[in-house]
C-alpha cells in the first residue's frame, strides 16, 4: 500500500513568493516614507546651520582672503597677505600663546578631573554619581564675565583668598597666564568627568574579578585592561579642554582686558574694535579661520576617539 501525503493545506510555493515579495515592498515602502519625514523634520535645523554658521563662516573667509587694491580705492582684491600677517608678530605671539595655555590648562584640567572621576566611582554611591553628574553638566557650560569677577574677588589682587593666604607675597597674580590656567579649571574639570565618568563607570566587574583570579593586581589591571580601554575617552576628554580654552573669549577678556596676556581670540577682538589695530579688520579675519582651523582639527580628532571610546560598551 502507497503512503498518501497530505498537501491540502500546504500552501503552494508561488503564492509564498508573492507574499514574500509584498511584504518586503511594503516595508521598503515604509522606510522610504520614515526617511522622507526625517528629512523634512531636519529642514527647519538645516535653515538655522546656513543663517548662523554657514553664511558667517563663508563671510569671515572671504574676508580674510581680500585686501584692499592700492590702485583703485575702495575696492579689494584676492591675496594671502592677511593670512601672512597673521603668522607674524603680535598676532603670532597671540597665537602660540593661546596654543601654549590651552595645552597646559587642558593638561591640568585633565589630570584632576580623571582623578576626581575616580574617586567619585570608588565610593560606589549611586546619590553622589547622579549628583557629580548633574553639577558637572552645569559647571561645564559656566563661565563669561560672572566667572571672572567671581575669581577677580577670591584670588584678584584685593580677593578674600588671596588676603588670608599671603598669595601675593607668594608672587601669584590672577592677572597672569598662571591666572587664565587657574580660572579654566572651573570649567574644565567638570568637563573632564563628565567625559570620563561614564566610561570609568562603564569598566565590568567581571572583568576585575577574571583578572584577579588569575593573580593579577590592581595596578596590573588598570595597566593592561583598564587604562588601553579608558584611553580613548580620556584623550578625547583631553582633545576637548583643549578646544574650551583656545575659544574662551568673555572670561579672558573680563580678567585681564586687551593687554597683559596675548591671546588669540582678544587680538581677533581688538581688530574688529579699531583703537591700536585700526585697519586691520581683515587680518583678524584671518585670525578667525585660523582659529576655525585649529576648532576642525579638534573636532576632527575627538570624533573618532569618541566613538573608539564607545566600542566596548555598546
């Protein structure tokens, strides 16, 4: 006797296809119609990056880049002489200044923050984290001129701290480049934690307790798994203070004014006011891309280290 199969139900092979097919459409279909709204809900953002970004980054550049013609006056024409005097002198001595503090600040920045982080993390309270966090996030974006007068009336020349302390006798003046590095701290160091507190916090348990049933020490877990893990967000973290401080303009400008300590940003400033710098708009212009530069390197660098930062804990 021949066993019979059972096919009534089986669903044929072409109408499967079929509603395979439908089925991918209708999905594409809908991707299709996400992407499309996602694009109109970015119109209004794109709009506010042309009006605010793009056109005054296109309007510095152009500026930077013209001079005025000697034989016809009132008219411009294209050369690189702004840009050649922006790497001399004065607006040179700006520049390297400004590089110099804003890597010795970020050092300092940097070093205390990922202690401070730590040492937020080894007291395992879930309070104190949720509170570091939050004041970080707001200590972060503080500063301007409220941050200068509030350190011109602790540590200035007639401050309370500088008084009780002898910091004068001591040779420390607010008003210095020592000044400037001791100011960004308040800003930079939270920024620092807040970088490398999640990061820090990110480091498994697992991972300790597998080195140290093989024998290894603290030290020799943080030297061959922690800190190689930890790196990338803590140069990143680094690659930021350092953006914060070369762009810091209201701060400075509050503690010291147009002289004093050369930086880049007050130079760019005093351009476009005239006084001394009368006429020399353009080559501030040319300070400005300069400075623009410096920012995209920055950007540049951090972007990636961030990501390699986020690897291990996604």
């Amino acid at each position: 006797m021949t066993p019979t199969v059972a096919t009534r139900n089986a669903p044929s092979a072409p109408g499967a296809i079929e509603r395979a097919i439908c089925r991918i459409d209708s999905l594409r279909a809908r991707a299709e119609r996400r992407t499309g709204a996602s694009f109109w809900g970015l119109i209004p953002f794109l709009i506010f990056i042309v009006l605010f970004l793009g056109i005054p980054v296109c309007g510095i550049v152009l500026s930077a880049f013209r001079v005025a013609d000697v034989n016809e006056p009132g008219s411009y024409v294209p050369s690189l002489v702004n840009f050649a005097a922006s790497f001399r002198g004065a607006s040179w001595d700006a520049m390297r200044n400004s590089l110099q503090i804003s890597v010795i600040a970020a050092l300092v920045g940097g070093v205390i923050g990922l202690a401070l982080a730590q040492a937020i993390l080894t007291t395992r309270s879930r309070k104190l984290t949720a509170v570091v966090t939050v004041l970080t996030s707001v200590l972060a974006n503080s500063g301007g001129v409220p941050l200068a007068f509030s350190f011109i009336a602790a540590v200035g020349n007639a401050g309370i701290i500088t008084g009780l302390l002898s910091l004068t006798d001591l040779g420390f003046t607010l008003y210095s480049s020592g000044g400037l590095i001791l100011m960004y701290q308040y800003f930079l160091i939270p920024t620092m934690v807040m970088v490398v507190l999640p990061t820090l916090a990110g480091l498994r348990v697992e991972w300790k307790e597998a080195a140290a049933s093989v024998g290894a020490t603290s030290w020799q877990f943080w030297k061959k798994i922690g800190l190689p893990i930890a790196t990338p967000a803590i140069l990143s973290g680094f690659v930021l203070l350092f953006g914060a401080s070369f762009a810091t303009h209201a701060s400075a400008a509050a503690l010291i004014g147009g002289g004093g300590v050369p930086l880049i940003s007050l130079r760019i400033d005093s351009g476009l006011a005239g006084g001394n710098l009368a006429g020399q708009e353009n080559v501030a212009m040319a300070l400005g891309v300069n400075m623009i530069v410096v920012a995209l390197i920055v950007l540049l660098i951090y972007m990636p280290l961030q990501k390699r930062s986020l690897k291990w804990f996604t």
